[in-house]
C-alpha cells in the first residue's frame, strides 16, 4: 500500500541529475514486497553502471542489502535477508526495483537505492513498514458447574498494535449471534468477557476476533456447562471401583500368601523329629515265694538283663515310628531278631526243699506290661 509519493530533480553542474523519491509501504509479515526503483542511467553508453540497496538503521548505521558493481550482483552482504532478496529481471535497462519475500519484523525500515552511471547519480528513499498478524490466543477461567462463573479469555501476543477485539457467539451453521443475556464484556479489557450463573443456555461455540492493521484472526472455545449431581454421581463411580480394585488386590495378596505358608508348613513338617516321646514303663513282678535263692539271683540277674533290652527296644520302636520316612531302607535287615530264652531245668535244689519245680519263661517272670 503506497501512501505517499513524492519526487523531484535538481539540476547540478557538469550535467548532472540528482533525483530523489520517498514512498512508504506497509505490508504484512510473510508476504511478498518489491520497492520500485526505477532509472535511466542504463541507456548512457560510456561508462560503468553502479546500483546500491541499503538499509537504513539509525542516523549513523547502514546495512548493504544488494549491489551490483563489476558486472557482478552481490545478493548475500546481509546475513539476515540472505536468500530473500533479489533484482528484477531488467535493472540493467532502467528497473533496479528490491524484491524481497517472507518478510519479517526485522526488514522494516527505511531502503535507499542508489544508481550511479558516468558521474550522475539517482536514488530513491522508500520506507517499509512491516505488520504483524493478530492471532490470539483464547482459554477458560473458571468451572463449568452449573451456578458457577465463567471467564472467557482472548489475547494476541505478537500482533502489532493497536488491537481490537470482539467476542461473539456462533451457531451451528456458524452464523456469529449475540452473547447470552448473563454475560459482561470488560470495558477496560475487550479481551476479557465474563459469563455470570452458568446455566444449560450458555452451553455454545465463543469465538473472540482480532483486528488490527495486517488484518483480522479469530480463535474460538467450546463452553459445555455440566449439572453438579452428575458431577457427583461420576466422581462416587471411580471412588467405587477404585475402592473394588483395591478390596480385590488384597484378596487375591492373602490368598497367594496363605498357599505360601501353607506349602511351607508341609516341606518342613517331615524335617522335626519329635523328641518328647516316653519310652513305656515297664513294672517289675515280684518272683513267687516258693522260689528259692539261688533261683531268685538268677531269675534277678536275667530280668535285669531283660528289662534293659526291652526297654532299648521300645525306644528304638518310638523313634522308627516317628520318623518312618528317615529309616533306611536297609534298617530291617540289619535288625536283629531277638531269640525266645529257652526254658530253664528245673532247680535241683529247689526239688530237694520240696517246691514244685516250674518252667517259666524268662520274659515272663522278668515284667508284665500294664
């Protein structure tokens, strides 16, 4: 967009022409622009053709954009226009015009272009001004309960200002309505509207619009009110099943840890020998009063003989019975079977003292087993 343009020529000595324009442009960030510079040094013969862009920066600094000098074009002197900035095709015959795409914030400013050719010299001022789009950025404060507020937000961060924004509702044809009846625009913040005791009605699409001078953007929010006993009904379900879940881990932990115990308990049962077993008591008889003495030391003697005997076998007895499965397999081999004592003659002396002579078995007059 050309504002103003403005141009004039000076006569100078040695025939020289020294021609000055100034325009101004204003265009958006990622468009294309070409600033005019137009010359008629080309058609001289003698001589060579010089042309220069620079950009003006401040009083004292310059950056070189383009040259050509030599006949040789210099396109890369700028590091941050590098790639972006180019002669028209004919800037030889007359057009030197600067064109430069993907604009950004940093190729504002004021360009000279400078044609010099045989002493004489043109050059154009032409300042460019850059835009920034407005795209804003729109978020929700608040709940979405019904009964409760709600703030709806909208701003742009890098667009140029001033900036002028504007909330509307949409349809579902997406035609822009009016805000609900319970709603407040700030008046010192445009940006910012707030939606008073939500209900059903003010469930809907909110779009916030920004203009400035590159332009309009919008940006939009979906507002869905929920009834607080759903709310609530929603939160006691997932209380439920988590609180199931975590019944249904113990369970299952008890359970595995109970067959732990109780494989554990049946691998070590066998491994306890029971040691507080008591061998049975035996009581002695007392030998018959027809015995005699001698057969009374004797009959002494083997029963003492014999008690000792039962009593290690007893013992041997228990503990087999205890512990069945640590028995060898060859321990009934090795036992021994005892032999059945023989009958005893009778006493002679006993005859001769007039006692009946009796046989009775060693075992038998040794103990008798209650």
């Amino acid at each position: 967009l050309t504002l103003y343009f403005l141009s004039f020529c000076l006569p100078a000595c040695c025939s020289a022409w020294l021609c000055e324009a100034q325009i101004e442009f204003k265009r958006v960030a990622e468009e294309n622009v070409t600033l005019p510079c137009h010359h008629h040094l080309g058609l001289l013969e003698q001589g060579s053709l010089d042309i220069e862009w620079l950009l003006h920066i401040s009083e004292t600094v310059q950056k070189a954009v383009i040259t050509y000098s030599g006949g040789r074009v210099y396109d890369d002197l700028n590091q941050e226009q590098k790639g972006r900035v180019s002669f028209t095709s004919n800037f030889l015959a007359g057009d030197a015009s600067l064109h430069i795409i993907s604009l950004q914030s940093s190729d504002a400013g004021t360009y000279i272009c400078k044609v010099k050719k045989a002493g004489q010299y043109e050059w154009v001022h032409i300042t460019l001004n850059v835009r920034k789009p407005s795209k804003p950025k729109c978020w929700l404060e608040g709940e979405l309960l019904e009964g409760k507020d709600l703030f709806l937000q909208c701003r742009s961060a890098s667009g140029t200002e001033p900036i002028s924004y504007r909330w509307q509702r949409l349809s579902e044809e997406r035609r822009a309505e009016h805000l609900p009846p319970n709603s407040r625009v700030n008046i010192s913040n445009p940006g910012q509207v707030l939606l008073k005791n939500l209900t059903q009605l003010s469930t809907g699409l909110y779009q916030c619009v920004a203009t400035n001078e590159a332009g309009q953007e919008s940006c939009a929010l979906q507002v869905t009110v929920q009834r607080a006993q759903n709310i609530g009904m929603i939160a006691g379900a997932v209380c439920g099943v988590l609180l199931g879940l975590s019944l249904l881990f113990l369970v299952v932990r008890l359970t595995i840890r109970r067959k732990e115990k109780k494989r554990y308990e049946e691998e070590e049962a066998p491994n306890e020998i029971r040691e507080d077993a008591e061998a049975p008591k035996a009581h002695l008889v007392k030998p018959s009063s027809s015995s005699s003495g001698s057969r009374s030391s004797r009959s002494g003697s083997s029963s003492t003989r014999s008690t000792a005997n039962s009593a290690s076998r007893s013992q041997r007895t228990l503990s087999t019975e205890a512990t069945p499965h640590l028995t060898p397999p060859q321990y009934g081999q090795r036992q021994e079977h005892r032999r059945e004592p023989e009958p005893r003659k009778a006493d002679p002396s006993a005859g001769r003292m007039g006692a009946p002579a009796v046989m009775v078995p060693a075992q038998s007059r040794a103990f008798q087993t209650v």
